[in-house]
C-alpha cells in the first residue's frame, strides 16, 4: 500500500524539535514527503516526559555547576544508561556548537573557561528548548486527540537562578485517563497487542502488558487506569490510534513494525544517522 499520510511518533518528534541542525532538518523533510502527516497529542505528551525533560536537566546542570567538564561528569553519575548518556552529550554538544568561533580571551583562567563555555552552551540550550516548544504543534499537517487531563504547560526562565522551571506535567486526572473506555471498548485489538508481546522480556513490556490486562479486565477494576498506566502503554497507543490510510513514522521500527502488524497497520523506519 502506497501510504499518503504518517502517524509521528515521540522518536520522530524528539529528532524534529531538540536534534542538532542538520538532523531536524533531515526529521523534517521525512515528515514532508508525506502529503499528510499527524502529530498525536500523546507524543507530545511522551516528549515532555522524556526528551525535553532531560534538555531541561542538562540546562539547569549546566547553570548549578558552571562548568562544562563538570557537567560530563554529572552526566554519566547521573544517567547509567549508555543511551541515556549518549542522548545528553548529543544535546551538550548542540550547545557547544556556538563555542565554535567564540572569543574566550578573557577568561584567563581555567575556571573561567569553564564557565564561558557552561553558560554559552546554556544559552544555546535554552533557545532550542524555547523554540522546540514554540514549533511542537507546527511540525504537522494535522495535531490529532487533544488529551484533556494532559496538562500541556509551558516551562518558565528563573532570572534569579538561571534554572528553567518545568511546570506540573502529570496529568489532571479526575477519575482516571481521558483514552481508558475508549480503548476498553476495544478488546479485540488489545487481545491482539497482549499476542504480539506475549514472550517479551523488557521491562517496558512488562508494563505493557500490565496496562493491556487492566484495560481488559471485567467488570471494570477499581483501580483506576492512571497516568502511570497510559505511559506504559507507550508504542501501543501508536499502533491503536495511528489512522488506517497512514504509516507509523518512527527510529523504533522493531517495535512499532511488530505491535503495528499486529493490528494490520504499517511502520516505516526512519534511521537516525
């Protein structure tokens, strides 16, 4: 099928907003190639839990040690995770890209080259935060499902301690998530999601197939199906909510290739370079 429309997952998101130049360039013109293309407000949803979260940390780390050696360092005590580590040093080195050319005669001592390089990174940091906020929902032909008990706050600058001050981000739950009896309501399609991970052993599929079981347990569980829950399901939704005439756009084409079939929907792999 010659798909004319894309379902962006958070991975695509993250490489359009926060990658270096070059790479939201090349995230873009990916999204472009597509006559229609549809941001989930869940994405943005996982993005502001994931990847922005962490640019953020790197800015206020960055502001609190004022140092970039420092900061490194901060980094791999910090996040054990190679990925993890490898995705902040990425962003440490977006910020250093305004080092390039730069005049540090007057920092004339080795604490002080620390320091005009921290804050110039910071800068650069910053500004990509910002604008990435500014473009999340323009990347797109289509936004699609407004989640109302997602709280799609705006972060704030701290003049007084240079930190950036992320507001409230878990969701304003009344009883439970905003998608719960809509995907109840589905239990064919979640029967096939449980098949399709069923010998899983990660843990993000644990959770998974936790958040799966609860949506089909019955009579309706008195636990509710929380925000916690709704996360678990991470690429799970892609594959319930991507619309028929369009693909998954994802770098996490393993997954979304084996939960998308599952429910006869289609991934294509975008590589990261």
């Amino acid at each position: 099928m010659n798909y004319r429309g894309c379902f962006i997952d958070t991975t695509i998101l993250a490489e359009a907003l926060l990658k270096a130049r070059e790479n939201r360039s090349r995230a873009r013109t990916a999204i472009r190639q597509y006559k229609r293309s549809v941001l989930p407000v869940y994405a943005i949803k996982e993005w502001q839990y994931g990847a922005l979260k962490n640019f953020i940390w790197l800015h206020n780390k960055l502001a609190d040690t004022r140092s970039f050696s420092r900061t490194i360092r901060a980094i791999h005590k910090n996040f054990r995770k190679p990925y993890m580590q490898g995705t902040l040093l990425e962003a440490l080195e977006l910020g250093a890209e305004m080092l390039i050319g730069s005049d540090l005669s007057q920092a004339d001592t080795p604490q002080k080259t620390q320091l005009a390089m921290a804050d110039s990174a910071r800068l650069h940091i910053r500004r990509r935060i910002d604008a990435a906020w500014r473009e999340r929902r323009k990347l797109t032909t289509e936004v699609f499902e407004e989640l109302p008990c997602f709280p799609d706050n705006a972060h704030s600058f701290n003049e007084e301690t240079k930190y950036i001050d992320s507001q409230r981000q878990n969701c304003d739950l009344q009883k439970e998530c905003c998608l719960a009896d809509g995907f109840r309501a589905r239990r064919g399609d979640l029967h096939k999601l449980l098949t399709a991970i069923k010998d899983e052993t990660r843990l993000e599929d644990k959770k998974r197939r936790t958040a799966l079981h609860l949506l089909l347990k019955r009579p309706k569980p008195k636990k509710p199906f929380d925000d916690a829950n709704c996360r678990a399901l991470g690429d799970a939704y892609f594959a319930l909510q991507c619309p028929q005439d369009c693909a998954i756009l994802t770098s996490n084409f393993k997954d979304l290739e084996r939960l998308g079939g599952a429910l006869r929907k289609e991934a294509h792999q975008y590589k990261v370079p």
